[in-house]
C-alpha cells in the first residue's frame, strides 16, 4: 500500500487508506506492507495507517522511508497486490504484472499516465467538469472542493480490489 504522491491533489486520504486496508485485511486475510519514500510527516501517517490496520486484527508493517528503490522494486514484486495513488508504485506494480488498484484524482488516462497492465484497475471520478484539472495535479484542489479524491469511497476501492482478486 502506498498512500503517497509529491502531488498534494494526488493523494487519497490516511484514513480511507487505513479503513480500506482493515477491510481487505478482514475479508481477505491480506497483510498490509506499508511503503514510500518520506520521513517525518510521510513516515508518521504511514505508521498511522498501518496501526489502524493492526487494531482492526489485520497484520500490517511500515516500511515507509525505510527503503531504497531497489528494495521498493523487491517488495512490489513480491506482492499480491499493490493499492496506491498515482505515483512510481503503480507503475512499477504494472512493470512486474502485478494485480494493481491505482486511484487517480486530478490525473486522466488521455495524458498517458495510467498503469500500463491488464492487471491495473483504475478507481476514478469521471464526469467532474474540473477533471483533469493539472497534468500532474496541484498541490491543492483549485477549486477547494477537492470532489476528484472526495467523492472515492473506501467500498469504491475495496470492491475494485475484490474485482483484481477473483
């Protein structure tokens, strides 16, 4: 699971990532491997989610700000699955052909950017007429609604992960 991005407008929030992880700890046993590149603030949320995890009985570890590239690429390869935001872990989940849930919210596939896998499902808000509102997304919702992250439920996110299980 990787919650992060440099993308402000990137990044779906802590707590849904926490929620999302319970559940599909509950229901499908799957332990949660926490990763990103940060310290400080990134490393603190990243031990926030995966202590969530846990008090919801699921296993969970963070290795947020604890690995090198190289070790990310190992860990990501080894997965089952990978669940992260728009950012270099979906991409390099769908390099291995790893199952894949991105959630994309300022970002649209017309740039490119999406995983390039069979194996990568897209949970996304289409139908926003402020979407795409940056090729990379700002670091704040020009808008101040924020609807492209905010209108993504954890149930949107655990249901396309069920779907990449099956």
């Amino acid at each position: 699971m990787s919650p992060f991005s440099v993308w402000g407008t990137k990044m779906w929030f802590a707590d849904r990532f926490a929620r999302t992880g319970a559940e599909l700890a509950r229901r499908h046993g799957l332990a949660v491997v926490g990763v990103g590149g940060g310290a400080g603030r990134e490393a603190v949320i990243g031990r926030t989610i995966v202590e969530k995890v846990a008090e919801a009985g699921g296993k969970a570890v963070s290795l947020v700000g604890e690995t090198s590239i190289g070790e990310l690429k190992a860990v990501i390869k080894g997965a089952r699955l990978v669940l992260a935001n728009d950012s270099a872990p979906v991409h390099v989940a769908a390099a291995f052909n790893v199952p894949t849930v991105a959630i994309f919210g300022p970002t649209a596939r017309k740039w490119g950017f999406f995983p390039l896998s069979e194996r990568a499902i897209v949970v996304e808000r289409l139908g926003l007429e402020c979407r795409p509102c940056h090729i990379h997304g700002p670091q704040k919702c020009p808008k101040g609604h924020f609807r492209c992250m905010n209108d993504i439920q954890v149930e949107d996110v655990v249901q396309a992960v069920e779907n990449l299980l099956r």
